[in-house]
C-alpha cells in the first residue's frame, strides 16, 4: 500500500517528537553539549525543523555541506509540535483551500509557523512519490521552541557519516536498519486539514 502523499512521519514517544537541523560546529557543538542553543543562535530569524531523517541528509548532504557540518536530533514537547502546527500557514498559495491569494498572503504574514510539504528522500536521497513535512518557526514558535519545548539535543553527525559510508559502499540493508524508526506521527486530521494541499 502507497505511503499517503501528506503525512507526518517521525520518530516520536508518547510525549516527545525528534526533529533534525544542521548548522556550523559554533553553533552545533554548544546546543548538542548543553541542551539548548547559544547565544549566537537568533531567536529572530526564521528556523526550520525536519521530522524526516533522510530529507535532513539531502538538506546537508550527510553533514558535508559548508555551514551545515553538525547535524542535530532535537527531541521537543509533541505539545510544542502540535502548537506550532496548529498555528502554522502554508509557505504557498494552494487555490481550493485559502480564500484567495490575498487571504493566504494576510495568514502567512501572521503565522509564526509555516509548512512546506518537499519530496521525501531514499537512501541515496532521491525523491518519493510522498512528501516530508519542513516546518518552519519564526517569531513566537521560534522562541518557545528555542526556551520551552526543547527536551535535549544530540549531535548525530557520526551517525550521519556512518550511514553515509553504508550507502556509499551499497550497504543498504546495513544503511537501512541504522536509520531511525519514523512512523506515522498521530495528528487528527482537522489540525492538518489547513495544511494539506
């Protein structure tokens, strides 16, 4: 049975939800080591979260990308999550579900949170047919992400390297069973009727 185009799949507990982001190691290497991000991380600027391991790997090239050499999970409050998708507005006009482009663009405006649904990735990061959810946090959802719904932070670039040398060798099988388990992420559909296209 085909995976379901829009749909949140994540590695997640009954209280928590791990994202992926990948920045410079002056940034990276503190958040990881004290469980929250430094100074030099602004609070005023947009931040995106990846609940998609592999979109995270095509985003960073597996850790080799300038800018993004350390990839972190950050386990956040599914609380947060929720809040933030309940909050968010579509990153694009989509005709059928917002009013007009002018309704959207006034949501968008206001929204601390904005969705992008992207191809998700296999092994060797090639696109699916389904689609990963980017969640995007500026303003008030960036700040209580940044202070409140963070649970703890790891840096998982070895993993990243590691399975990036499997695939590399065609290790897939290996590759595949270090991955982390993503499973469907239990969201009612009315909180998401907003944001599938």
């Amino acid at each position: 049975m085909p995976e379901p185009k829009h749909q949140i799949r994540a590695l997640h507990t009954d209280s928590t939800v791990t994202v992926y982001q990948a920045y410079t190691p002056d940034i990276g290497l503190p958040a990881a080591r004290e469980g929250r991000f430094p100074a030099v991380w602004k609070r005023d600027r947009m931040t995106w979260i990846k609940p998609s391991f592999l979109w995270m790997m095509y985003r960073c090239g597996w850790g080799t990308k300038e800018g993004q050499e350390t990839v972190l999970a950050v386990e956040i409050t599914r609380e947060g999550f929720d809040w933030a998708l309940e909050h968010a507005c579509l990153s694009h006009y989509e005709h059928g579900l917002h009013a007009d482009h002018a309704t959207w663009q006034r949501q968008l405006k206001r929204a601390p949170a904005r969705v992008q649904w992207d191809p998700e990735r296999d092994l060797r990061l090639q696109p699916l047919p389904h689609r990963s959810l980017q969640l995007g946090l500026a303003g008030e959802a960036a700040r209580l992400y940044a202070d409140e719904w963070i649970v703890s932070i790891a840096d998982i670039t070895p993993l990243a390297h590691t399975i990036h040398s499997h695939v590399r060798a065609g290790d897939l099988d290996i590759a595949r069973h270090l991955l982390p388990h993503e499973r469907p992420y239990p969201v009612n559909d009315g909180s998401l009727a907003h944001l599938r296209p």
